[in-house]
DNA sequence: CGGTTTTGACCCGCGC
DNA sequence: GCGCGGGTCAAAACCG
C-alpha cells in the first residue's frame, strides 16, 4: 500500500504536528491511493505518518494517479504478492507527502537520525534516509526534492510509530 | 560526553 | 557472475 498526498502550504513554519492529518486536513490538496481497490475493511485504520486516519477521510481524499510521482512503484508490477497474506492490505505502510517548501527539513514533530544519503539516478538532487530516534521504533522515512518541481519536497514515511506523541526534545 | 551527521563501503535483489 | 540501483551500516567527525 503506497499513499501519496500533495499538499501545497509551506509547513516549515509550523512546528510539532505539520505532518498530522488530523490537524492538517485542510492542507491537502489531493491524493493518490495505490491499490485502494483492494481496501474494504473500515475496522482497520489507515496510518498516515504513523497515525492512524479514517478511511472515509482516506476515500474521500482518493483521486487517480498522475503528475510527477514517477518515482513511484507501480501497485501493479511491484513485487506482486510479495508480501504474505493480504491482511496487511489495510495497513498503509508507505505515505507520501509532497509539500511546497524551499527548505529540505521540515519539522513534523518527530527525532529523525539521518542514516544514509543517495544520489538519485535521472535527478541532480539527493535523497536523505532518516530513522526515528525512539528507542526501538521502527519508522523510517526519506526526504528527497521533486525532480520536476524542485520547488515540492517530497517526503515518504515507513512504518508506525512505537509510541504516542511527537517528541521532539 | 552522548547523540547526530557525514560519507564511503557494504549488502541484496534483479536483469542481463 | 556482474553491474546497477536502491537501501543500510558504521567509523570518524561534528556539536551542544
Ligand atoms: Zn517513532
């Protein structure tokens, strides 16, 4: 399951939750659900950014693919069934936002630990690998810059958060 | 001194 | 095999 959300307010200026739905609804500006046709469970909820969202919000959000997210898996040739089971078909496991901003590190609340930074093939622009510092929480995300919009930066979280809260520190 | 950044090396799956 | 692309490790440097 692969999510992609665009959003266009500059969020750098705020702090603590800028990458929260639920406290920033209003800011998207449309979404590409990959694979949504295969989500019919409402029981379970949608993580976005390591939190949960409703998925009446999610399907009302849904819009078809397209623009510039060729960096995209395609739902339909990625590995197929690799993963077991088709539980985990409820469960975003993969969100991405995209968000106009001319600064690189937005701050969504989190401790991220930059593990790792690679050139991105067919794009002058890096790509940076960040971990969450909690201990033992197993979220990841990566940052990288729009190829065909430099002025986007676009952000994929991995995961669900261990713990409550955005901790900054 | 402890956590983070930096950066090249390393790993792994895949197509040829 | 080998090379390539994507992803991660880790040692040393960095910094409050
Ligand atoms: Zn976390």
């Amino acid at each position: 399951m692969y999510i992609y959300i665009e959003r266009e307010k500059d969020l750098h200026a705020h702090s603590g939750y800028t990458m929260d739905p639920y406290n920033y609804p209003m800011n998207l500006e449309y979404s590409d659900f990959f694979e949504f046709n295969d989500w019919k469970d409402d029981d379970l909820p949608l993580i976005v950014s390591g939190y949960p969202v409703s998925q009446n919000y999610a399907a009302n959000e849904m819009v078809n693919s397209g623009g510039s997210n060729s960096y995209h898996e395609d739902p339909n040739t990625t590995s197929g069934d690799s993963r077991s089971g088709r539980e985990n078909k409820k469960t975003a496991e993969k969100v991405a936002f995209k968000t106009k901003s001319e600064i690189d590190i937005l701050d969504d609340g989190f401790k991220w630990r930059k593990y790792g930074k690679k050139m991105v093939k067919n794009s002058p622009n890096p790509r940076n690998y960040y971990k969450c510092s909690v201990e033992g929480c197993p979220v990841k995300k990566r940052v990288e810059r729009d190829t065909m919009d430099p002025s986007y930066v676009v952000t994929t979280y991995e995961g669900i958060h261990n713990h409550h809260g955005p901790s900054q520190l």
